[in-house]
C-alpha cells in the first residue's frame, strides 16, 4: 500500500461513506441542473415542463458489451453510427443514456488502434455514465486512463482500488449522482473477481477486490443518506452475480448489466436486471415512473436495423479509422516457403498444411495434447501463393475473432468429437476437423459415427485411450457444440477464453516470434509464444530413440517427458497409458540444441501434410494391421518403428 495521503489527493472522489460526486457531473443537490432542463434537448414536446420540480417519469438509455463499429452483413445492420441514430431518436426523451462496459476490445479493428475509434464514438452517444468492463483492459491500464480522460463522461469503479494509489482502479470513480428532471439519480459500479482475476495487464496482487454485496450495500446506504431517491448499480458481472446482488442489497433499486451478450430482463427481489444485448444490435429504452407504492420500470427493447440511417457525423469521424485498419492489413507478417491450401474443397474433406499450420500454432499456444478445429473456421478458400504474407491475407483466412479453450477430454469424447467431424464427408461441411497432436485414420464408406478406425488414433506418439484424459485446445463455438461437437458441451474447462488468446492473436504471435527469433525484430524477449510445436517434440523424442544406444553416449541424453519413458513404455505394454502419464502433457527437453533446430525449422514456414488425417485404404488397412500386431508383440520395436506408417513416404519431420 502506498501513502494515503498523497493517494487521496490523486482520487477522483473521497473516500467512503463521504460522497462526492466526480467533476463531470451536475451537481446541483436539489434542483434540475441546466444540462437536464427540457429547454435545452433538442425537443422538449413530450418531456413535461417541471421548472425545477420532479417529473413523473424519466427514461434511461442502457447499452453494454459493443465492439464492431463497422455495420453488419446482415440484419440487424448494427454499427457504431447508425446506433447513435438509433439513441438520437429518442432525444426528445430527453433520456440518461448508460453504458455497463466492454467497449475497447475486441474487435479487429481494435487490434489495430487499441480502441481509439471508440472515443468519439462513446462521445458522440452523449454516455452520462459507465462501468469498466473486462476487456476495457486488453491493452493494459495506462491506454485505458488515457482514454478514460478523453470521454466526456464519468467511469465507475465501485469496489475494486488499485493498491499503489488507494484509489478505484483506472481512474474511476466510487459513486455518481445526478439531478435528472428533478429525480436525485445515485450511481454505483460493481464488477465480479472472477473476470478481474484473469486479466492479462493487471497483477491481482495489486488491486483489492471488495464483495459488490458488501460495497454495493455501503454505497447504496449512503447514497440513499445524502438524498438520492433512486439507486442503480451499473454492472459488468455474469447473471448469476446479478441476481445475488439483487437478493442482497435492499437499497439499489435497478440492476443494468453487462458481460453477458444476451437480452434479458429479469425480476429478482422486487427489483429489475437487465442485460441489453450486444454489439450495436440493440440497446433498452427504460420509462421509470413514480407510483404510488415505488417507482415502475418499463422496458422497451431497440432493435438497430435498416430502419435506422447511420449517423453522417460519426461515419465521418470512423472512416479515418478504416483507413488505419486498411494500411495495417498491407503489412509483412511473413515469408511461406509452400503454397498454402485453404480451398474449402481441400480443409473440408481432408488434412491440409493450412490446417496444420493453424492447429500446430494453437497447440503451442495453449500447451495442449490435441488440437481440434473445425475447418469451416478457415475462410479464405484460395491458395495462398508462397512468399510474402500480410495481414490482409491473415484476415481472410481468420476474419472472425475466435477465443480458444482448453477442455480436459476423455478418449472416448476425443474419438466421438472426430467422428463427428468426419461424419458428413464428402459433403464440404465446415466440421471437417483440422488438428495437431492427433492422427487418424478413417473409413468413409463407414456409417456416420463409426467411420474412424479405432486402432488407429495416436496422441503424440501413443494410441489413444479411452479412458485416458487429454488437453484438447479447440474454440469457444465447438465448446458451445455447434458443427455437432455437442459431446464437447460437458468437458471440464481447464482454461477459459480469457486466459487464452484469440486465435488471429496466436498466429500474429507465432509470426512476431519468428521475427524476434530471426532477429528482426527490435524487442529479442525471451518471453515470447513458443516457436516449437509440442507434435514436433513428439517427433523429436522420436527421432532420438532412433538413435542406436551405442551413438548416444553415457549421459544418454533424450528429449523426454516429466515421467520417465521407461514407464510410459511400461504401461503401454500392458496395452493402456496409464492416466499419470496422460496428465503429463509438458516435455522437458534436455538437449537444447534440437530444441533451437526446430525453432529455426520453424522459421522456414513450410507446413505440409504429413498423414495426421488419412482415408482408409486398402493398403492403409493392411499396414495398420501389421503395425498394430507388431506393438502387441513389442512395445518397444513399436516404438522405434517411424511415426508415419500411413504416408510412407514421410519420415517423421521436425520441419513441418
Ligand atoms: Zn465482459
């Protein structure tokens, strides 16, 4: 903790319980502040004329959770300009428009401009109010002050202090009033620990985290104290939270939150929570009225399509912005060696080096056993030509911001979630599987569901076991069972979304280590995505074994796993890996030298189909069925023998 003293000076407001207000704000106690008077909205026809006195009813705006600015494909046409229309069309309301966070990030265009084009947007709505939300802290927590002093509107950040400055995180501010057509407004911002625990650019240890009951409770109380007659909590926290903090605090009035990317209106408590959908699509319209027995919440839900034109000022105001995103996506990621193939023809019905490319990546990224994609994640449907390759060419093939995960898989869902990916084939459907860490062969005049031959499945260099559990990286939409991976619905996640990067981020990523690994790139830090690809360590073990005893000397140096090898061929002989050695997924290597090998391999660019996924053949059959006779006499002749029984003419190559 550092020094109160000169950490009270640097806050926005005091501490609690003294409310204060932060200097955006109107502030008159009791009467309607200038800013709110009908006299001055645009139309003051429907708004009654209160002279300083309390209107019967007032209406809120209330949006969260917005990242695309760019309109959409399809309806709702959505963007940045036309939902400002969309706000302004209910001007004559003269409303208080409320933003419950997440806005910097993510979007492609952020990743570009760190959320700068948000600024005049956020301005240009008129926000009155708002809650961080979590990815408000993508690019760290210096970007997310900067941008904080550039809005015009006050930022609450209600129970979570920053440690060195004893003030709210990120330059928020505990409480805010508001004088609103003579309704005393009070303010509180309350966000949940589990998001603030994950994030990337914030040290846990340096931030105090209160419960939002309790600090909800406090603030409330001592809001409704200094006069307020109506309390909301701003919030970026999933439902379940929500809703304890309705059952708990009996002094907030109305719960508008965020996180959640849905449309929902709850009533918990006597209380309303509400969640207002997501990206520009759509925003609430509240009427509050005082009644009698308390004050009515109505709810009108704003689709933002067609029928809305796009603001001309703020289209203006983004364009500059497109411009940037246009000019990055002309820079040099780097330079392929092959021809890479992401024709649906190709990723739809069998293994691709685009694929494998993709999958290599999230594998090391995420550190798993086995990664699964399904191919319709790749877009581009060309080839893509060897040489230079931009960004341009990066978003073609990933425009969507797909977040990974990390699910614990037994081999039984593991063989159902690749069967279901080779189900529809021929038919170019987007479940084709792409993978890394797995091989497989499969039948495709078998019935859909039982098309994969069972004893041919590899992890690593291991066949599969049913009962054994893996780390399967794969996206948050397989995780969610669409494409039919619905057996990967119930997995245990090991790591969520936001401790995983997105997959466009793990690609950028394996280019910039190249970069730094070749040398070229002006920060050479050790910290950087691994350049090694743990199906390439699996082939390096491999080809070390290889190595007649005799050639590798006494210290018997090997690449081998945190259990000894010895017994990992010890419970494979006995026909099943033991689960011990499946939880080992991390390799120790010990002989650096191969280790920097293969990063250079890496640098040369050159994925290729090396027979991860292969069709059944005749042939295929035959040899797999020598080659499954042959590990049951010895494991360990098995084990010598090349990893690549199914395309013979490949030997296990670290290159790829
Ligand atoms: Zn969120």
């Amino acid at each position: 903790m550092g020094n109160s003293a000169s950490r009270n000076r640097l806050c926005r407001n005091k501490e609690i319980p003294t409310l204060i207000t932060s200097s955006k704000l109107i502030s008159s106690p009791v009467m309607v502040s200038a800013e709110s008077s009908p006299e001055t909205s645009s139309n003051g026809s429907t708004t009654p004329v209160h002279n300083g006195f309390r209107t019967p009813s007032i209406t809120i705006l209330h949006f969260n959770d917005v990242y695309n600015v760019e309109e959409q494909a399809t309806e709702p046409k959505a963007g940045a300009a036309r939902f400002k229309t969309a706000l302004r069309s209910l001007a004559d309301k003269d409303p208080l428009i409320l933003f419950s966070g997440d806005i910097l990030a993510p979007s492609i265009m952020s990743s570009f401009t760190k959320g700068e084009q948000m600024v005049p947007v956020m301005n240009q709505f008129g926000i009155h109010c708002a809650v961080f939300g979590n990815h408000d802290f993508d690019f760290g927590l210096e970007r997310l002050v900067d941008v904080v002093e550039r809005t015009h509107f006050p930022w609450l950040m209600s129970n979570v202090e920053d440690n060195e400055t004893g003030c709210p995180l990120a330059g928020g501010i505990l409480t805010h009033t508001m004088n609103w057509h003579g309704w005393k407004i009070g303010l509180v911002g309350l966000v949940e620990k589990e998001w603030l625990e994950t994030l990337a650019t914030i040290n846990a240890d340096e931030v105090t985290f209160t419960d939002y009951v309790d600090r909800g409770r406090e603030l409330a109380s001592s809001l409704k104290k200094e006069g307020c007659d109506y309390v909301i909590a701003l919030t970026h926290m999933r439902t379940p939270n929500d809703i304890r903090l309705a059952e708990n605090v009996e002094e907030i009035d109305l719960i508008l939150g965020g996180h959640d990317h849905v449309y929902e209106e709850l009533k918990v408590n006597g209380k309303t929570i509400l969640k207002s959908g997501t990206d520009f699509r759509e925003f609430s319209a509240l009427t509050l009225t005082q009644q009698s027995k308390g004050v009515n919440v109505d709810i009108k839900k704003v689709v933002v399509d067609s029928a809305f034109e796009p603001d001309a000022e703020l289209k203006e105001a983004l364009s500059k912005y497109e411009e940037i995103v246009g000019k990055k996506m002309e820079e040099d990621l780097g330079s392929f060696s092959v021809d890479l193939d992401g024709r649906f023809s190709s990723i739809r019905t069998s293994e691709t080096n685009l694929g494998n490319f993709v999958c290599d990546i999230m594998l090391a990224s995420c550190n798993g056993d086995v990664a699964l994609l399904n191919s319709g994640t790749l877009r581009s449907d060309r080839i893509h030509p060897k040489g230079e390759f931009k960004m341009r060419d990066l978003m073609t093939i990933l425009p969507m911001l797909d977040p990974l995960l990390v699910l614990e898989v037994t081999g039984e869902k593991l063989l159902a979630a690749l069967e279901n990916g080779v189900s529809q084939y021929p038919k170019l459907e987007g479940r084709f599987p792409q993978v890394a860490g797995v091989q497989f062969v499969f039948d495709p005049n078998g019935e859909p569901g039982s098309r994969v031959v069972r004893d041919s499945v590899k992890i690593g260099d291991e066949y599969l076991d049913l009962t054994s559990t893996y780390r399967m990286v794969t996206k948050a939409y397989m995780k969610d069972g669409r494409d039919g991976y619905n057996m990967l619905v119930d997995c245990p996640i090991l790591q969520d979304e936001e401790q995983c990067p997105m997959l466009s981020t793990a690609v950028q990523n394996h280019f910039t280590a190249i970069q730094s690994h070749l040398g070229k790139s002006r920060r050479n830090s050790i910290h950087r995505q691994s350049l090694v690809l743990l199906s390439r360590r699996h082939s390096l073990i491999r080809q070390d074994d290889e190595v007649p005893p005799s050639a590798r000397g006494s210290g018997h140096a090997r690449l081998g796993r945190s259990v000894s090898t010895d017994s990992a061929l010890s419970t494979a002989s006995s026909g099943s890996v033991s689960s011990a050695c499946s939880k080992r997924s991390r390799w120790s290597l010990s002989r650096q030298e191969s280790f920097h090998e293969l990063e250079d391999l890496a640098c040369k660019l050159a994925p290729k189909v090396e027979g991860r996924i292969v069709l059944a053949t005749d042939e295929v059959l035959e040899e797999l069925s020598m080659k499954r006779a042959m590990h049951s006499v010895s494991v360990i002749e098995e084990e010598d023998e090349p990893i690549t029984p199914l395309s013979p003419k490949n030997k296990p190559n670290p290159l790829t």
